[in-house]
C-alpha cells in the first residue's frame, strides 16, 4: 500500500514560501514589467545600469510574447508562455539559449549524448527543455517525461504538442522514486511563474494526489542494444530515484545528468552508483571536470555521470578537464 509524503505544512504559506513570493507583490511587479513600455523601459535600464542582470535570465519576458525558439547543435525547438515558464524566459534573454555558460553547455552535453541514444527519460521535466532538446537533435528518439505539479505537467503538454512530439514522448503526471509513496502538488501554485522548484519534500495538505514510480519499472522501454539518457533534477530526491533503479543502472548504464544540491546525500550517491562504474564530471562554464568524487559544489549544480571513457566521450564532441 502506497503512504502519503508525511509532510502537512502548508510551504505556500511557510516563511520560506512568503518570502520567494514577495509577500504578495511578486507576481504584480512581474505583471508590470512584462507590459510593453515597462519592459523597453527596464530593458534600457538594464543595458545602460545593469549588464550583467540580463545575463541571469530573471527578468521577465513581455506579457504579449507567446513563445520562443531555442537553439542547440544547429537545430531549433519551441517553449511556450515565457511570461510564465522559467526555462523559455531564460531562452528569451539569452537569445534561444540559456544565458548562464553553465547551464547551456549542460544542454549541449546532453544534445550531443541524446543524439546517440535510442531513449530518454526526464526525471523533473518541468516544461520540458531537455525532453524538447533530446527530441529535436534525433529524430528517432523516444522520449518519457515525468512531471509532478499539476500545471506545469499541462505546460509539458502543450510544449510537446507545439513541437510535434508528442507521438514519440510519454508523457507521465507522476514522480520517479519510492513506488510506496504517494505526495501531494498544489493544483494552482500561488507564484507568477510556473513553480520549478517543487518536490515531494514540500508540504501541500490540500493537493492533488501524484503517484511515485521506481524507475526499475522502465527497464524494458530500452530496446536491446540501444542507449539510454536519463536527466534527473528532483530537488534534493535524486538518491530515491537511483535507490529503486539499480536493475535499470545495471542493465543499461544510461548517461545521467543530475542536478546536485548543495545539501545532498551524496555519500549515499555514490553508494547507488560506484558499482555501476559511473564516472563523475562536474558542469563547468566551459567544459566538463572530471572529479575522483561526487560532491556538492557551492555554484554549479549539474553533473554528467557517464560509463564512458574520456576518449568515448571526445567521440562525441564532448571535451574533460
């Protein structure tokens, strides 16, 4: 029998939920600044005062502005609703690709090993980015995304539907981890923006129920002879997504990115993982480093981890430190 997440506090009005909204005033500043002469107005402030500000793709996108296009490798795919979705914000001001160096090579790394790959899972799809990605570089991959919050999972939808993808992806309103566990999402989050930062670690007495699934339930959605690429940005959860795929790491070796938070487990990282033969590199700014250990880092947040050796790696255009 599945148990529901034990939390019960409400994080939507925790401290930590107040303050990330504003008290209150976020989304109505945000509101402001996406009308047009608002948003020519702070985009000459931002030039002339603030340079660097552009380059944190914060600030919002223009209200009237329906979506963007994102480049990598020399191929394009769409993202929806920047005035509201993260990921197509930052696509806005970085000029279809994510403004900070970090996180567009962790897109590019993950092109170049989906483009090689026969299946991608998206474990914390969010809208989509990295299911979008994999999809657009190789036309014959078959994608499942796995999504939790209930709106930002329509977003997913629609992102797919736009992209003319949706024939190749599964899409999945559940979590990736525990199969005993059960968690609650918010139907609406009270936030201005689609919330990304959601997981089962936040309490929402009042939400929809969200099934977890083991990941070891997906083993034979590989098929024989092809490789597997997994993205895996959970929040904190990514040692219950290994816990119960270790069949599936044994049997199939996938490429991973994952997202590492500074408070991480990642003793027991490494535990799930060192005897599958993973090796570890950090996402830098420009190029991967090859690290002896997992371990948090105070700015940069994703690792690849890969079988691979360095020269498979160059292979496929992939560069180590």
């Amino acid at each position: 029998m599945a148990r529901t997440h034990p939390s019960t506090a409400d994080y939507r009005r925790s401290a930590a939920g107040r303050r990330h909204r504003w008290y209150g005033t976020k989304k109505h500043v945000k509101r402001v600044l996406g009308w047009r002469l608002p948003h020519l107005a702070m985009r000459t402030a931002v030039r002339v005062l603030a340079p660097g500000v552009r380059a944190t793709g914060r600030l919002p996108a223009p209200a009237a502005l329906r979506e963007v296009t994102g480049r990598v490798d020399g191929v394009e795919y769409v993202m929806r609703d920047p005035a509201r979705c993260v990921i197509a914000k930052e696509l806005y001001w970085g000029g279809g690709r994510r403004p900070q160096p970090a996180d567009d090579l962790a897109v590019r790394v993950f092109a170049a090993v989906a483009r090689h790959a026969a299946t991608l899972f998206d474990i914390g799809a969010y809208t989509g980015l990295f299911t979008l990605v994999g999809t657009a570089v190789n036309p014959t991959l078959r994608a499942h995304a796995f999504e939790i919050v209930p709106e930002v999972y329509q977003a997913l939808v629609d992102n797919c539907v736009r992209n003319r993808v949706l024939h190749r992806v599964t899409l999945h309103h559940t979590g990736v981890g525990d199969p005993a566990v059960t968690v609650m999402m918010p139907a609406r989050a009270a936030d201005s923006a689609l919330p990304c930062f959601y997981s089962s670690r936040l309490g929402f007495p009042d939400g929809v129920p969200v099934e977890v699934v083991a990941l070891d339930t997906f083993a034979d959605q590989v098929p024989p002879g092809g490789r597997a690429v997994l993205k895996v940005d959970v929040e904190g959860t990514e040692s219950a997504v290994f816990e119960h795929g270790q069949k599936f790491l044994a049997a199939h070796r996938p490429d991973i990115l994952c997202e590492v938070l500074p408070d991480a487990d990642t003793d027991r990282l490494r535990a799930l993982l060192e005897p599958h033969g993973y090796r570890c590199h950090l996402v830098g700014e420009r190029t991967l480093a090859a690290a002896s250990r997992l371990v948090p880092h105070p700015r940069f947040r994703d690792w690849f981890l890969t079988t691979r050796t360095p020269a498979e790696l160059a292979v496929l255009g992939i560069g180590t430190g």
